[in-house]
C-alpha cells in the first residue's frame, strides 16, 4: 500500500504557499480558484495544466505583478510581491518584456542598476556570451530565442531564490534548450534556487522538476514530488468483458479507466494490491498526467508536503495541525 504519510516530508522552508486563492483578470472570470498548495524551498517544479488552466496567471501572482482577489498567496513567508519578498524573486514572464531600444549591454546595466548588492554581472556576461551576442545589438533587432537568452541572463543575474520561469525554452533551438537547462539546474543546484517552471514539453520536465503542480480549470489537481505522485498510481491493463468497473478496481480510486475491445487500461489511485490477472506497472509521469487532464472530475491529490502549513488552512479542511 502507498502511505503518502511515509513518504518525503522534509520539515524544511516554504518557498510558495497558497491558501484559498483565488484570481480573476479585471471582471473577467474566475482564472484560478480555491487553490491551496506548498512548495518546499529547494525543489524545481513543473508547472503543468492545459491552455487557460491558470499557470501564467499563478507565476504573475507569485512575482507579485497581479493581486489575489481571493485567500492569499505567500514567498517565503512574506505576501507575494511585497517589498521583502521581490528583490528574491525573478519571473521570466511568456512574451520577455525587454525594451526594444535598449542594447544587450544597456539592458545588462539595467540589470546591476535594479538589483543592488545581489547583481551577478560576470554570470549575467557569461550567459550573453555563450549566445554570441553582440552587446551593441538592439533587444529590438533580436531573435525570439536570443531574446530568451538575455531574458534568463537578466532573470539569473540577479540571483534570485526563487525563479519564476513561463514556458522559458519554447523558442530556443534544441542544442541552446540544452544548454540553458543545464545551466539553469547548476544554478538551482549550486545555490538551491527554487525553480517553478511553467511548460507544455512534458519530456523536458520529467528530466529536470523533482516537484509537480498539475493546474487544470483553475484548480490545483495534483502537488508534490513527482515520485510519490507517481508512486500513489498505477497503470493496470487487462481483459475485461463485463460491462462496469471491474470489481478488482472497488477499493481504488479509478481517474481514469478506457476500454478498447476487449482490452482495459485503467489508471487507479491505489490503496494497496490489485487483486486479479491484471497487468500492474508504475505510470510515467506523462501516462499519470495525461490521465488527470482527460479526467477533470477525479479527486486532486495534495502529498504531506505540498499540504499548507498555514493553520487556517488545516482548520477548514479538518486536518490535524502540523506536529
Ligand atoms: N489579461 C487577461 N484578461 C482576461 N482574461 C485573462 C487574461 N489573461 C488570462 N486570462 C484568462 O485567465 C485564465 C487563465 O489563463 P492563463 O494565461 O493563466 O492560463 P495558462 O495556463 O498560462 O495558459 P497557456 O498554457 O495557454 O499559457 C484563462 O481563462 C484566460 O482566458
């Protein structure tokens, strides 16, 4: 049986929590709902969820460019986009925001200029350089995928302890995808940066995150370490005549059960073995990802550390307080 209890509860920081939050643009409908999740400091998160399901709209609350209409959303312990809280804090945004008039070296001065006392001009250089950009060259007369460059050059540069990153890699080619993603994972590892990551290439991701926050309609459906979530399901295949569920599958949460002849896959939050001639096997994180997202109604699954510690939180869900 999985006891998510068992499983990595590390009593460390907290680099993001929300409670209750809620988000809408201007009068526009609700964009993320009732979302309540951790993210341990240290970690690197995927941030997944289909078009619209409210990631960019989570990452522009957590940089602190948009407020929660509802509940509250904090960075390491301070409310998101407060003033403690934004110099430790960097967010490339989708589009890059960068001034198209301003050269690669102005928009590198930029850089130490708004991040006194933390700016990493040398590693800020480095990254530029690799790219063979010319420091003369106007941000406006760039590439999309050297504008990237500069973009995580700038993100880097300062040093911050949580990175913030919108689909960062979807215009670079693949051999700079590569490098970059190193040299993002070195920093995170070096400096035990928390990274959230918000992307559509889930091979990408499997790779690199060692956290999950799966998003889809603006709720939170699945938060923790990519291993216990994996390690909570399991992909069951088999023949099946009878119309129904099978019984085997009764103490198990089904998220998502498919039939195709006389062939059934089904993919079951388990809660011990599965009796019968089934085929059982751990999921891959896209099988365990793609069964979530085809099945919106299934239950969300928050593991013990992506669980609030706030106990207002804990109060209204009826869990116990924090040991
Ligand atoms: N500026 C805006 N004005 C009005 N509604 C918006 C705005 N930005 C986002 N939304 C809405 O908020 C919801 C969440 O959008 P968001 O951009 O956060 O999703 P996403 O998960 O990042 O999507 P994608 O994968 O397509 O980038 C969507 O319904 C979207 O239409």
């Amino acid at each position: 049986m999985t006891d998510l209890t068992d499983l990595t509860f590390a009593p460390g920081r907290t680099a993001l929590e929300a409670v209750g939050l809620g988000a809408r643009h201007r009068r526009h409908r609700w964009a993320l709902r009732e979302c309540s999740f951790r993210v341990p400091a240290g970690r690197v998160c995927a941030l997944v969820g289909p078009n619209g399901a409210g990631k960019s709209t989570l990452l522009s609350l957590a940089a602190g460019l948009m407020r929660p209409a509802e509940g509250r959303l904090r960075v390491f312990g301070g409310e998101a986009g407060g003033a403690g809280v934004r110099p430790r804090v960097a967010y490339v945004a989708q589009d890059k925001p960068l001034y198209p008039d301003f050269t690669v070296a102005d928009t590198l001065r930029m850089g130490r200029h708004l991040n006194p006392g933390r700016w990493d001009a040398a590693g800020a250089e480095r990254i530029v350089r690799g790219g063979d950009l010319s420091p003369g060259a106007r941000v406006g007369t760039l590439s999309g995928g050297q504008r990237t460059r500069l973009a995580l050059a700038l993100a880097l540069g300062k040093r911050p302890e949580l990175l913030l990153l919108d689909e960062p890699m979807s215009d670079l080619d693949p051999l700079v995808r590569h490098e970059m993603t190193a040299l993002l994972m070195a920093e995170a590892a070096e400096r035990g940066t928390t990274v959230v990551i918000a992307s559509h290439i889930l091979a990408e991701l499997e790779e690199v995150c060692d956290y999950l926050l799966l998003v889809a309609g603006g709720r939170v459906r699945l938060a923790g370490e990519v291993e216990d979530l994996i390690s909570a399901h399991r992909l069951v295949v088999g023949r099946h005549e009878e119309a129904g569920t099978p019984r085997a599958f009764a103490p198990h949460t089904v998220v998502e059960s498919r039939t195709t002849g006389r062939q059934l896959t089904a993919l079951l939050r388990t809660d011990g073995p599965v009796a019968g001639a089934w085929q059982v096997s751990e999921p891959t994180l896209e099988e365990l990802l793609l069964a979530h997202l085809r099945s919106p109604g299934a239950p969300p699954l928050l593991a013990p550390s992506a669980e609030p510690r706030t106990p207002s939180y804990r109060t209204a869900t009826g869990r116990k307080e924090a040991a």
